[in-house]
C-alpha cells in the first residue's frame, strides 16, 4: 500500500451523522471523494436524499437515511437499516450538533441548556455506543471520529452550553478511546473552527466582522477542503496508531486566549 493509498476509505462503510447540515454535507462530500461508500443520516430526509442524489450523479456510493439522534429507538433502527443494506460498518462520524441561543448563562433556559446537551453530547455517545458495538459484533477495525469545536478548547461569552457540550465531546473521545482499545476500534475527534458556509461568511462580512477575522489568528474562516487532511487522516488507516487525540483545524482561534468583550 502506497502512502496515499493508506488515507482512501475504498470499500468501506462511512456512516455521517448531521449530514444535512454545512459542515456534516461537506465532511459527508470528503468521505465520497476518497471512495467511501457514505451513509448520510439526518432529521431533515429532503436535505440528505438531495446531497445523496448529487454524489450519485459523481459515480460516488451514497445512501439517505432519516434519524433524530436523540431517540434511542431510532438509533436502533438506524443500526438495524445500516447491517440489513450493507452488512458493515466502518467510519461513524459524528457530526449532528446544535449551536443552542445567543444568550448569556443569566438567560440561558433549562430547556436550551438540556437540547443542546442532549444532540451535542449524549447523542455522540449514544450513537457511538451502539455503532461500536455492532462493530465489536461484525469484529470490524472501526474509526469513529466525534467533532468538537474550536470552543472545545477555549471559552467566548453566550456560548456557555456550546462551548462545554463541545469540551465533554472530547474528554467523552479520550474515555471511549480507553473503553476500546482492545477491541481494535479506534476513537478521535476532529475540533474545527469557523468553516466558510454561507451563513459565517454573512457574518465574517457583516457588521462585526472585522472583530471575527481579528479574533482568528489567520484572520479567515477555513475553506471546505480545508478540512480534508485532518478528517482523512482520523477517518482512515493512516492513523493506526492514533486514538483518544483531538485534532484542532481552527486557524489557531481555540489558542488565541479568551476574548472577555465578545
């Protein structure tokens, strides 16, 4: 196997959840194009089956399937689709995530708190709960890859419930890493930072988007692509000997330092 042919997913079973939204579509389009057979998961049907529909038309494997994360049945469910129309499963990537209220922690609702909390963070260990264990089941070498965030790593104002769902997202990769090991599935977590879909670009050019640029030390937000190197690498052979790492592709914005009059 050649260097770069270890970083190609051909053959295999890449599961993406949150793929209806901008990062879950573009980290789902990154999969495909390194030969990955995509299994696309999202509450929104129509989104997926769309962005399904595309890759086909690009000779790429892909496959729709409808599922709220935050219900144990459906994940089940799910589970059940995954081995009775593919047999396997290789890569979970769990992308499904909220960003919750634009509000300080005087104003921040329960009810907001547990929503975010509960798609963020119980649903990335309960999906990858029941993912590895079928993978332990068809004894696969699985990759799951959790996605944090920059603000897993750093804190902002009015981001409080975000930004700690995001730091359990990977202090849960490092305890999943350590209950796998010896069970040949391996755990990481991929930590992004602003991503240039159209909605951040509005912002990045809007009123306070001087602030924004200045506050990532590369002073933009990351191209898609941006992303391909990091996300291959985790969901791939290529890092065998990698598991429990958080992988940071944010510009340098999670190590800039905290920001009091955001």
């Amino acid at each position: 196997m050649s260097v770069l042919d270890q970083f190609l997913l051909t053959g295999e079973i890449a599961v993406i959840t949150g793929a209806g939204g901008g990062l879950g579509s573009e980290l789902a389009k990154i999969l495909a194009s390194a030969q990955a057979s995509v299994v696309l998961v999202d509450q929104n049907l129509t989104s997926i089956q769309d962005l399904a529909e595309n890759l086909r038309k690009q000779d790429q494997q892909a496959t729709a399937y409808e599922c709220d994360v935050t219900d144990a049945d459906a994940i089940h469910q799910l589970i059940e689709k995954i081995d009775n129309e593919h047999g396997r499963l290789d890569v979970l990537v769990n992308s499904a995530g909220i960003l919750g209220a634009d509000d300080p922690m005087f104003e921040i609702k329960a009810a907001e708190w547990d929503a975010v909390m509960n798609v963020n963070l119980k649903a990335t260990w309960h999906v990858s709960t029941s993912v590895a264990e079928f993978m332990i089941k068809k004894q696969t070498a699985g990759r799951i890859v959790n996605i944090s965030s920059s603000l897993g790593g750093r804190s902002q104002r009015k981001r409080i419930h975000y930004a700690t769902s995001k730091a359990g997202v990977e202090h849960l990769t490092r305890n999943m890493a350590m209950e796998l090991v010896k069970t040949n599935i391996r755990v990481n977590c991929l930590a992004p930072g602003w991503l240039a879909t159209p909605m951040v670009q509005d912002i990045l050019n809007g009123p306070q988007g001087a602030h924004w640029r200045k506050a990532i030390p590369m002073g933009r937000a990351a191209d898609p692509e941006e992303l391909t190197g990091a996300l291959l690498l985790l969901a791939s052979k290529a890092s065998s000997y990698m598991t429990g790492s958080v992988l940071r592709v944010d510009g340098g914005y999670a190590y800039r330092g905290i920001e009091c009059d955001e």
